[in-house]
C-alpha cells in the first residue's frame, strides 16, 4: 500500500509541476515595456519621448510631428532632425504634448515619402546622447488621424 500512496504523490507533484511549472522559466508578459499606440518612445537626457509619429497628407509637402514629452529635470529645449529639417522645440519640467491644432511641429515631407514606412527622426536634449527612433509615417487617411494634418500658422 505504502508504494502506491507514494507513485500518487509522486503523480500529483509531476502534474502539478507540469502545470504550473513553466512559469519559472517564461518572463512575466505584464513585465514587458512596448508602444501601445502608433507611434514609438524613447529617452533623451531627462526627456522621455512618447507616441511620436509623423502624420501628413497624400500629396501634402509637410509632416505633423505628433509626439508627447515628459521631461523630469529643469525646463530644456529639444533639437528634432527629421531628413534635413532641424527644429528647436522647448520642454519645460513636467509634460509637453505637440501635434494637434493649438500646438504643432510642422517638418518638411520628401516627394518620396509612404505612408506607413518608418522614418528616421533623431532627438536631442541639451547635448545629451542622441534618441535615434524610427517613427511611423502616417496617412490622414487612416481613421482616427483625420484631423490632425499640418494646419496653417
């Protein structure tokens, strides 16, 4: 009687492991850092960049950078180099959100330009290392982006 008590437990405990078990060695999908919108987001300095993309029209002659800035140090200015295009643009300490109406960074589009391709837009805050991010292009035409095309100064 004592074996099989014993072949049960050792049953229960292969089962079990079997289980459950494979989390000991499968990393914690909660635990893994990703976009989860459009754009993509990197760090400069003590700037975070958020949600950046580019957003233009088919046929237009400029991009909208869309992009969110957090920045957790003093008030700075963050130089923005899209293709040949350099643009300075101030974060102050806390949040900054460019790409809508009320507040845009209009940068040039290159005839060659598909939407939905990924373009190289590098960050720099204050001398610090450089954010190279390949930001989406992205069409006016896609739902949910209608509205925020280049408008006019």
């Amino acid at each position: 009687m004592q074996p099989r008590i014993a072949a049960a437990a050792a049953a229960a405990v292969v089962v079990a492991f079997a289980a459950t078990g494979c989390n000991l060695v499968t990393p914690q999908a909660t635990l893994i850092e990703y976009d989860p919108s459009d754009g993509v987001s990197g760090t400069t300095g003590t700037v975070m960049i958020h949600n950046a993309m580019l957003i233009g029209e088919p046929g237009g002659d400029e991009l909208s950078l869309a992009a969110t800035f957090t920045n957790d140090g003093e008030a700075t200015f963050v130089e923005v180099r899209y293709e040949d295009a350099v643009e300075q643009v101030r974060v102050p300490e806390g949040v900054t959100t460019y790409g809508f109406p009320e507040q845009q960074l209009i940068l040039p589009s290159s005839d060659d330009l598909t939407f939905g391709s990924l373009q190289n837009v590098a960050f720099t805050a204050d001398g610090a290392e450089p954010a190279g991010l390949r930001v989406p292009a992205i069409s006016t035409e896609v739902v949910g982006y209608e509205t925020l095309a280049p408008a006019a100064e």
